[in-house]
C-alpha cells in the first residue's frame, strides 16, 4: 500500500503545484509533459534552441496560451467588462 501512496504523491504533487499557481502557464507545461510522454524531446530543444523535430510542440504549446488568452479578450469585450476579474 505504501508504493500507491508513493506513486500517488510523485504523481500528484506536481499537478497540484500547477494548480495552485492559479492557472498561469499550466496549459503550455501540461502540453511539453504529454509530448515528452510520447517521445519528443522537449528539453534538449529548450536548451539547445534547436529548430528540429521538436520545435513544433513548443509553438503548439505557445499558441494553446495565446489563443486561451485571446478567448478571454472577447469574452471580456462581449460582457462589456472594464477589467479582467474584477
């Protein structure tokens, strides 16, 4: 039972640290782990700026938040608020 609860924390104390950082940048992080998850290597190309293979995940990363961010833009605009949550 130890090990699930092992697991568990390793697993989940990672997600509840982005969460808690009140939605800031969770959406481009979650993006470059699944990716890592399915082979591409997102590190190397953060480090080494490289324009291979693996540049793609970061600019779908990249656009995933800017098009959130433009979502809540005409959201605002269609609710005639004056500024965004409050």
């Amino acid at each position: 039972m130890a090990e699930i609860e092992a697991v568990n924390k390793g697993m989940l104390e990672p997600i509840y640290d982005l969460l808690d950082r009140g939605g800031k940048r969770w959406r481009p992080v979650l993006g470059m782990v699944f990716a890592e998850c399915y082979g591409k290597d997102v590190t190397r190309s953060i480090e080494l700026g490289e324009s291979d293979r693996n540049i793609d995940v970061l600019y779908a990363c990249g656009l995933t938040e800017i098009v959130h961010n433009g979502s809540l833009m005409v959201d605002d605009l269609e609710d005639k608020s004056l500024y965004r949550r409050g």
